[in-house]
C-alpha cells in the first residue's frame, strides 16, 4: 500500500518540524554555558531524534501494512 498524498505531506511536515527542534536543540547544547543546560539541550536532541525514529517507523510500517479493504 502506498501513502496517500495528505499521509505523505504529513510525514514531511513532521520530519521538518522534528529536524527543526533538532537542529535548535543540537545549538542550545553547544553553546550552553553550564552542564545542566547542556544536559537539557540534551535530552531535547535525544528526543528529537527518537521522535523521528519513531515518525519513520510508523511511515514504514504503514507502507507495508496489508490493505484492510
């Protein structure tokens, strides 16, 4: 099964967003000035990163999926 065009927009808006907030993140976490800032900015890119895993796995798995119909 194929996406849809709206299933495929989606994922790319997602995946823009999520490499947005990553690509701050991976910011704040270099020019943080103390270790707790550092490691927030942190935990934000690790998250930002399991969150496109995760976006890509579901995208995966609905491509694959059997049709229902």
């Amino acid at each position: 099964m194929d996406h849809s065009p709206e299933l495929r927009l989606l994922f790319h808006r997602l995946n823009n967003q999520l490499g947005i907030i990553l690509a701050h993140a991976e910011l704040l976490e270099a020019k943080a000035a103390d270790e707790m800032n550092r490691a927030r900015a942190a935990q934000v890119v690790t998250s930002a990163l399991e969150a496109m895993g995760t976006a890509n796995e579901i995208r995966r798995q609905t491509s694959t999926a059997p049709d229902s119909q």
